[in-house]
C-alpha cells in the first residue's frame, strides 16, 4: 500500500464528501473504487482496439451469424406467447 498526495478542488472534495457518506463508506475507500473503475474502463477500451485491429469484417460476420442462429433457438426454447 501507498500514499499519494491529491490536490483536489473545494467542490470536487465536498461532492466526494457526500456520495461516500451516502454510500456508507470513507472518502479514501471512494476514490480507490473510482479510480480502479477508471482504469478498468480504459484497459477495457484498449483491449477492444487491439482486438478490433486484428480482426476483420468476414470473421465479425461468421461470428454474427453464429449468435444469430443459437439466439433464434434459445428465445424459442424459453419464451411462449402470451
């Protein structure tokens, strides 16, 4: 574990300050999840974009068709009109 020293602005501070207090938790503990959702979202995007760049319009079609066909079967099999 470490420390890192955050300047923050007054209005972003009590905005912080109430959402924790509202979620029952310390403001440390809001922005170690916040910041861990940041990150989360930006490998997230880049793993995606690596992925995209590797890929190509015919192998995202045969996958398509795929998905198409089983969720065509599985919506029959559980789900009846009413």
């Amino acid at each position: 574990m470490s420390n890192y020293a955050l300047r923050l602005p007054e209005s972003l501070k009590q905005a912080a300050k109430r959402i924790a207090a509202s979620d029952d938790t310390t403001m440390n503990q809001f922005f170690v999840v916040a910041i861990a959702e940041k990150i989360s979202a930006m490998e997230t995007a880049k793993f995606f974009e690596k992925r995209a760049a590797s890929s190509s319009a015919a192998s995202a079609q045969s996958a398509w068709d795929k998905v198409g066909s089983a969720a065509a079967v599985a919506q029959d099999t559980w789900t009846k009109p009413l």
